[in-house]
C-alpha cells in the first residue's frame, strides 16, 4: 500500500502511462464488478477537447449542476486530472481508493492511465454528481476511458496524430474516434473534412445515435483583450482570450448544450457567464506583451496558434521550441518558419523529449541551446521589443510556466 500523495504520483510518473488495448482493464472492472450509471459527455479531438470541457463545465457549473470532470494529461500532481466544480480531488479521498485497489492495479498490471480513470469514475459515483465530463487520453474505441455508457460523443477535431495506434488516414484516426459513440446517443461534431465526416456518419448509423455539427459563428471581433462573436440565437458572446481558435471550442460547447437541453435546461445568462471563465494555461496565455506561452504540439494546433497570432500580434516573432519525439516536428517547424524571424531549439526533462540528434536536420538550420532557461533569457534580453513565443508541447510550455512563476 501506498500511505502519501507523494508516493502515489512517484508511483504514476515511473509506471507506464498508456497502453492502447484495454483487455487487462476490461477484466479488472468485471473482477470488482464495477459499473457506472450517470450522465455523461464524453470528449475526443486531436485538439481543443480540453478548452471545450472547460466552457461546457463552466455553463453547467453557472446553472447550478454538480459537474464532475477527467481530464489528461496532468503536470504537478494527479489530483488536477480529476475534479468536481473545479475543486480537484483531495488527498484522503485519492489514497483512499487507490491503496482500496492496490493489489489488483498490480495484479491485472494496469496503466497509469487505466487506474486514473477509473479512480476518476468510482470518485464521482461516491460523490453522486449530475454529469461527467469525461476526457479521452489518446482516441476513442481503445481508450481506457471507453468503459462507460455516454449521453452524448463531442468530437472536437480529426487530423493525423498518435498513427501508430489511431490509424494511417485521417478517415482512420476518425472512425478510432467514433469508437466512443454510442447505441442510440448523441454525436456532435466540428467542421470536419470529408473523409473524417463521412466515417463518424457511419458509425452514428450503425449505432442509431444523432448526429450533429456544429453551426458557424459570426461577427467575429477582438476588442477588451478579448473576443466577441455571435452563436445563433446568441448575440455578443464574450470569450476571455484573443485566440481565435477558441471561438471553435466555445461554440461546441454551446452547441452541445442546445442538445442535451431535454436533460440539462439552462438559461441564456449560464451561456454568457460560462463562457466567461478564463482559458486553460498554455492556450494562448500572454505572460506580458512580448511573452506568449502556447501548448501546440501537433501541425494543426501550430496552424491555429499562426492563425491566432496573424490576427492581433504585429511585431517579428521568435519561437522557442521544443516537443516530444513521437510528433511531427518536421511539419511543425516547417510551419513556423513561414512566420518566424527566428527559431530557436531546445528539449526539457521529459523521458518523452525530443533531444539535440533527434533535431539533425535542422541543427544547420536553426540553433540548438540545451537549456531552455538560457534560450529563453538569451531570446528575451536579443529581442527585447519582439514577441517570443514559447511552443510545441504543452509539458514544455506548462514547464516554462511553472519556471517562470
């Protein structure tokens, strides 16, 4: 057994994370006879899932629900991931379920992830809450969190991320992500390329559950450090934030909302304030007017952060980068290149970091400094009246936060 919350996250940090196949779970939950009966809306995306959980929470939380969320990764300790009205689970009630199942974690050799999850779900069922908000931790139909029934799938986003498990096409990675719908639920999905489209319509077919897309919004403006925008029937909707890729998530959630209405009635007012709360770190965050810190880690959040910049930023831009070895970083710098006066390379204390070799075909390129401390202050005192952007990993944008705090 595990006697401190100290214990528990060394625990976390060295056992394997993820593992995409879940017979060893599914047999766990049959040994302790678990099951779950309440409402749940469960989120999947190559991006923007976190930002549209977090709104969605918010407008719930507004009207007056009891509103329980799992979320990945985490980045200081496990009880961030799971939370109920924003309040992370305490230290008692983690050890308490963890060291109750301790010996079968280790029996039936559970993830990181797989215990996570489902210390998440038996914690909300002790507390008895009105609605989860369950985040995926890579895709759809593999996915320890796909072990529950769900009022309705939100599907943020589809491109190419994590192929070795999700599938060589986009179509694949989609029809992994569809693995999450339900028989006679509810879909909602964003403006997705066809192929992506088309594979959820099947799988929304086959499963006679509802499909849904999100409507366009309108009057985009960025005034006040923030964004207006209209939501059909909503008018001038506030969003914290000067990212424009945040108007997405934001409308997902509205979106989803308007559809489950029959069973979650809210006002116009939860929608107004919901949407007030402020954005996740890392998404978009100005530390100050020539320091952005942005989590993008794969090409399309690139291409977002290059839209969002493109829209309020007027001064040359030098990205601070470094990811993790499993994303395509070819891509990904090759993006920012187009937009860069300059790029500087670096890596972090990660087992999953790209290192300075991992970089080769870029190191005549663009200058590789080992410390990201000191590649940070050297970008900062060089440019002093441009903007430095900090990206390609939210661990590693959450790491410079925390540095710099």
């Amino acid at each position: 057994m595990l006697k401190t919350i100290d214990e528990i996250n060394t625990f976390f940090q060295t056992h394997i994370y993820e593992r995409y196949e879940k017979d060893s779970f599914l047999s766990f939950l049959k040994k302790v006879n678990f099951s779950f009966s309440l409402p749940v809306i469960h989120l999947t995306g190559t991006n923007g899932k976190g930002s549209t959980l977090r709104y969605l929470k918010n407008i719930y939380v507004k009207a007056g629900y009891q509103v329980a969320s799992f979320t990945s990764p985490y980045f200081n300790e496990v009880n961030e991931m799971i939370s109920i009205n924003f309040v992370n689970i305490s230290n008692e009630d983690l050890i308490n379920i963890f060291n109750e199942y301790y010996l079968d974690f280790i029996k039936f050799d559970l993830s990181s992830f797989e215990i996570q999850t489902f210390i998440a779900l038996i914690y909300f069922l002790k507390k008895d809450v009105d609605l989860v908000l369950l985040e995926v931790g890579m895709g759809g139909e593999l996915d320890a969190t796909n072990v529950i029934h769900n009022e309705l799938t939100i599907i943020t986003s589809v491109s190419l991320e994590h192929t070795n498990y999700l599938g060589r096409s986009v179509s694949e990675i989609a029809h992994a992500k569809a693995g999450l719908i339900k028989f006679k639920s509810r879909v909602l999905i964003s403006k997705l390329e066809d192929s992506a489209r088309l594979a959820i319509s099947e799988e929304s077919k086959r499963q006679k559950a509802t499909l849904y897309e999100v409507d366009e919004y309108h009057h985009l403006e960025i005034k006040d450090q923030g964004i207006t925008f209209d939501y059909l029937p909503y008018k001038d909707l506030k969003i914290n934030t000067l990212a424009k890729y945040q108007v997405k998530n934001a409308s997902l959630a509205i979106e989803a909302t308007n559809i489950l209405n029959d069973l979650f009635p809210i006002s116009k007012e939860h929608i107004y304030e919901g949407l007030l709360i402020n954005p996740l770190a890392n998404h978009f965050e100005m530390i100050n007017p020539h320091l952005l810190l942005d989590g993008a880690h794969n090409p399309e959040a690139i291409t977002f952060l290059l839209e969002a910049l493109e829209e309020v930023n007027h001064l040359p831009i030098h990205f601070l980068f470094a990811t993790f070895k499993d994303k395509n970083h070819t891509l990904m710098l090759n993006l920012l290149a187009k937009d860069a006066s300059s790029i500087i390379l670096t890596s972090f204390n990660h087992k999953r970091a790209r290192s300075r070799d991992e970089y080769f075909l870029f190191l005549e390129e663009y200058q590789f400094i080992d410390n990201y401390l000191d590649a940070l202050n050297y970008l900062l005192e060089t440019y002093k009246d441009d903007l430095i952007v900090v990206t390609g990993s939210l661990a590693f944008a959450t790491l410079v936060r925390k540095s710099l705090k």
